[in-house]
C-alpha cells in the first residue's frame, strides 16, 4: 500500500516538473495580449480616420458650392 501510494506521489511530482507545453502557452498568451492591443488601438485608429474623411468632404463640399 505504502508502495502504492509513493509511487503516485512519485508521478504527481513528476508531472508538477514537467515543463513540456509551457512555450505553447505562453505564447498563445503573448498573441492573446497584442491582439487584445490592435484590436483596442484599431478602433481608435477607424475613428480619426473617419473624422480625418468627414472633414475632408466637408471641405471639398463647401468649395464646390
């Protein structure tokens, strides 16, 4: 029983030092952090550009009449 019980201890411990995967997750991390990033800069990006184009065809509809 004492056998038993040593080696699933034996194999716990083995498994809490095993670092195989660990690179996957970080980097799914590290993709998961930058698109989080783009995805909150494009929308400020999108929104000055369209301010950047309304006044652009403002300008270019208050010259024509």
């Amino acid at each position: 029983m004492q056998d038993q019980l040593r080696g699933n201890i034996c194999k716990i411990k083995a498994q809490l030092l095993d670092e195989r995967g660990q690179d996957l997750v970080e980097y799914s991390l590290t993709f998961a952090i930058v698109a989080l990033g783009s995805v909150a800069g494009m929308s400020a990006v999108a929104q000055s550009m369209s301010n950047a184009f309304l006044a652009v065809g403002g300008l270019l509809t208050s010259s024509i009449t």
